[in-house]
C-alpha cells in the first residue's frame, strides 16, 4: 500500500491525541494552580528519494512526542481566607505524603488543617506500690497544614508545618504561617501529578529555594488561555479531517491501480 496512506493514518491518531491535550487545558480553566499543558511533535523517520535534480524525502509524518507544562505566570485571585496561598514569580508549595515519603510539588495552595492524634500509655514506675493504679493515657494531637488529600505542606526548613488549635485567633490574614518556597533549575519535563501537582525527574535538578514571593489570602488563577485552546481544538480537528481524507484516498488510488493491473 502507498505510504501516504500509512502517513495520513499516523497523522489522524496523532491529532486525536493532540485534541486530548486541549480539550484537558479547557476542562481544567477554573482550577486554581493548574498549568496548561502543551504537545510536542517530533518528526518520524524519513528516507531520501533520488529525483532528476535533488533528493526529496519521504516518510509516515510526525508523533506526538509528549506533553510539556506551560509555567507562564497569570494573576491572582483574593479570597481574604488565612489558609490560602499563592506565588508570586517561580517557585512550588512542597507537599510530603506521610504514607509514602514521596514528595509533590504545586502551585495549587488552597490548603486545609489537618489532626493527627497519637496516645501513648507511660510505663509504670518500677518502685510503684502493688495494686497501685496505672498512670492515665496521654492524647497528643497534632494539627499540621495539608493540601486537604493527606499530604503535609513542607515549611522553609523542609518539615511538615505544625499549626496552632483551629480555634486560635493567631491564623489569620495577616500573619503567615511558614510556607516553603521551593524550585528546580530546570522545569522541563516534570510529571504531572493529579491535577495541579508535579513530580521533579533527574533532569530537573536538585531542589533549591525559589526566589518567588509567598502571597496569603490568595490562590493563582489558571494560566488556560480559553481563546487559544478552542482555537486550537478547531484546528486539531481539521487536521484530523484531512488526514482521513488523505487516508480515503489513498486507499481509491491504490484500489484502481489493482483494479488496471487485473
């Protein structure tokens, strides 16, 4: 079969999965934190045909190769509730799963409190009386800000922050808690990790402090620019149009060339 048809097939799949990428940013404008994400497509092998004058080349099109997170920074939108916080220039909130030990990082700071109570038994001191009654239970518990998902926010010094009784006045706008700011020299190809969360990989380097500027009672809009996605859906959906059509063809073409030579 001619290799346009296998080029207008691969193209058609292609586009399919570049119109996922889109109509994901568009499913996502209205959640804070989250960053747009943008395909890359990579040219799949070609070969040289010899021509009278020049070599032309000839291949099955492009793939998608990937996807890439677009940081580009947007605005800010005030809630005045003392538990929210966002980034102003680069930089993540670090999130630590205590099931796992695994750290995330995101620019989604609408956190939460969350309790951990633990009760320990003291022993019994060895001199006690026989019959003596044991000592009472100790309750300890422990409020720690959370992303609301069971995962403790990271302060400045890289440990889970611990938090005053819920019902103290001290959280309140005004007075911050200790929110860490964190970045990677290189951002490029960071995994996605649930919504708005991210997962450094090798490349990205070792984790530093960032140098953008901690904002509370605020969470970050959204950078989905709705416009350019729909516009690019629009777009992603002729492409895949023609390629059908290139395929259809294709496949006439190749159907009459059979038809003359029986």
């Amino acid at each position: 079969m001619d290799i346009s048809f296998y080029t207008a097939a691969v193209g058609a799949h292609q586009q399919q999965r570049r119109l996922d990428v889109h109509a994901n940013n568009i499913a996502n404008v209205n959640n804070y934190g989250f960053r747009a994400r943008r395909p890359n497509f990579q040219t799949l092998m070609t070969g040289a045909v010899r021509a009278t004058d020049e070599d032309f080349q000839r291949g099955v099109g492009s793939r998608l190769e990937g996807d890439q997170a677009d940081f580009t920074p947007t605005g800010f939108w005030g809630t005045e509730r003392a538990l929210d916080y966002a980034i102003s220039g680069n930089g993540f909130f670090a999130l630590l799963d205590p099931t796992t030990g695994e750290y995330s990082y995101t620019r989604e700071g609408s956190f939460t409190l969350s309790n951990v109570v633990q009760t320990t038994q003291p022993e019994v001191p060895e001199d006690a009386e026989e019959g003596a009654e044991a000592p009472q239970a100790q309750t300890v518990t422990t409020w720690y800000l959370s992303d609301g998902n069971g995962r403790y926010v990271l302060g400045r010094d890289g440990r889970p922050i611990t938090v005053p009784d819920p019902a103290d006045d001290s959280i309140m706008v005004g007075n911050p808690l200790p929110v860490g700011i964190f970045d990677f020299i290189n951002h490029d190809g960071m995994q996605s990790e649930g919504l708005s969360g991210f997962i450094p990989v090798e490349k990205n380097g070792q984790v530093t402090y960032g140098e953008g500027t901690l904002k509370q009672g605020y969470l970050e809009l959204s950078n989905v620019d709705y416009a350019y996605e729909l516009a690019k859906v629009i777009e992603s959906q002729r492409s895949f149009q023609y390629m059908l059509r290139m395929a259809q063809t294709s496949d006439e073409i190749t159907s009459t060339v059979n038809g003359l030579r029986s």
